[in-house]
C-alpha cells in the first residue's frame, strides 16, 4: 500500500526549509561578517598588518634644492620606540544587504565599537615580537537579531627582509570568537597565519601598499565553517598634507570551505576612504566600500554595499 504525503504538508515543508535556510545565511559565518565590517576598512585581521615597522617614512619639506639633490627621504629612528598601542573606535554605517543575501536584501544601519591592545617588540635583528588582543561590539538599528560580539587575539612573529626591499614577513597563531549577548560562542577558530607586505614610496604624496596572507585552519566550531583562506591586498595612498589622507584599496580572497560540501568561495572588497588626523591621537574618516561573494553554491552569492563615519582613538606607551 503506498503512502501520499498531503501537498499542504510538502508545502509546509518547504516553507519551513527555506525560512532555515534564509536564516542560516544570516548566521552561517558570522567570521566572514566580522572581516567586512570589523573597522569599516578593508579589513586586515589582527596579525596580518605589521604595524608601525612599514610605517612611510616622511620626505623632507620642499626647497629649492630639489631639482638637484632630488627628494629627500627622512628615515626615522626605532631605538626608543614604544611597544604598546591602544586604541580605541567606533564606526557608524549604512548597508544595503546587512544579511549577506543574493536576494531579498535588507537595509540597515549599525554600530561597531572596539577595544584594541597591540604589542611590538624587536627580539633581535631583523625580528619582531606582535601580538593583538581585541573586542568589538556589532549593534544593528532594525535586524536586531544580527547583533554579535566579536573577540580575537593574536601572537606571533614579523621579519624584516632586506633581500626583497624590505618587505615584511609575518607568521601568526590566531584565535576568534563570536558571541551574542556574551553567550556561548556562536563560531569559534584556531588558525595559523602567514603572509608578506610591502610598501612602495613613489614621491612625497604617493605610496602603493601590496600584500598576501593565506590563513590555514585548524580548528573550528562549528566543523563545517572551518577553512583555509589566501588573499590577496593592494592599496594607494594619497597624503594632501600631513593631515589629510586619501586611500584607495581591492582586496581578494578565495575561501576553501573543506569540510562544507566542497563549498569555495571567491571574495572581492574595493573601496576608498578619506582620513583626517586631528592630532597624533585622533583621527576621523568617511569610507565606502562594494564587496561581492561568488561561490560555487549559487545560495552564498551575494553582493553588499557599505558606507560611513568611523573614530578611532589611540595611545602608545
């Protein structure tokens, strides 16, 4: 004798599994929501950029005597230099898919505000001690229910290498967790980082900034969003004076979800943002940014624009 499941309940079903579905895309991979908005840039996660040592060192004021003795670069010296940062920020932005859909975008606004400890330190020679331990709080206007809190640290160590113009090595241990209202973890991540930058001064206004990073996993919870990650960065800054600053920067990251259904994922961010230094302390900027996520699951394309204000606030010591 066969059995016949009733349409009403094949539709009931269906409806049930794509509510599931819609919101397991807004709450898959918080990690990846955290990478885009983290500090309203482009994001380099802790570890990845090598602080102060790439540092553009300033040119020497404009004289008449440029024409013969060409621009004149001044180094600056690390003797003294402080080891701890500590920063504080707070970003205001819009978006237009704050869920990270292919469809049935939602605009919202939200609050990101952070704490961040950064420690640098040179060991001996060309190498440096860094670490990073930071926490960022997401708050959405509307979709309440995206609100997380958002916890990393780093530590691991920089090198110098003059063999290639003095591009920076870096090699990291990484932690990440995700919390909502400080509850039990939502996404947990143990990864081993590892990359290289570099700095281009091309005259007393201009510098491009280029750099690679693969991040590999090994642990995560949950199992399914644990993976491997290489990216690729490259930048232009623009200094109008010592105040003002414009910069310009595309980012792509191609994301190897292994243990996902053979899930990968290939990640484009590009954006500019204007930055303002009040003081050696303080700085303001205005940013935007376009990012798109091609997937080889149709159901993780998605593309999303942001735009805002972000403070930060900051102290060595």
């Amino acid at each position: 004798m066969s059995f016949r499941v009733p349409s009403v309940f094949l539709f009931l079903g269906a409806a049930f599994l794509l509510a599931a579905n819609v919101q397991a895309q807004t709450e898959l991979d918080p990690a990846r929501a955290a990478a885009a908005t983290a500090t309203g840039t482009i994001a380099q996660s802790a570890g990845e950029a090598a602080n102060d040592l790439e540092d553009e060192n300033p040119f020497a004021k404009r004289s008449p005597g440029d024409s013969d003795l060409g621009q004149q670069l001044l180094l600056k010296p690390r003797v003294n230099a402080k080891p701890f940062k500590f920063s504080v920020d707070a970003s205001y932005y819009w978006t237009d898919n704050a869920a990270n859909q292919a469809q049935n975008k939602a605009q919202d606004y939200f609050l990101a505000t952070g704490v961040n400890l950064v420690w640098q330190q040179r060991l001996k020679g060309r190498f440096y001690g860094d670490a990073y331990l930071g926490q960022h709080w997401f708050r959405y206007d509307s979709m309440r229910e995206l609100d997380y809190e958002n916890a990393e640290a780093s530590i691991g160590l920089l090198a110098i290498l003059p063999e290639l113009k003095n591009s920076i090595f870096h090699l990291h241990y990484h932690y990440q967790r995700i919390t909502r209202e400080f509850g039990s973890p939502i996404y947990e991540a143990h990864n081993i980082r590892v990359g290289l930058q570099k700095t281009f001064l091309i005259d007393r206004m201009n510098s491009i900034s280029t750099g690679w990073v693969s991040s590999f996993g090994v642990s995560a919870s949950p199992e399914r969003l644990q993976r491997h990650e290489h990216a690729f960065q490259l930048g232009h800054n623009l200094k109008f004076s010592s105040r003002w600053m414009l910069s310009t920067q595309y980012r792509l990251a191609y994301f190897d979800y292994f243990n996902f259904n053979g899930r990968a994922d290939w990640y484009q961010i590009m954006g500019t943002s204007l930055t303002y230094k009040a003081c050696k302390n303080f700085e303001v900027s205005a940013g935007y940014y376009f990012s798109i996520n091609q997937s080889n699951n149709d159901f993780f394309d998605y593309q999303s624009q942001l735009g805002g204000l972000s403070l930060t606030a900051k102290v060595q010591f």
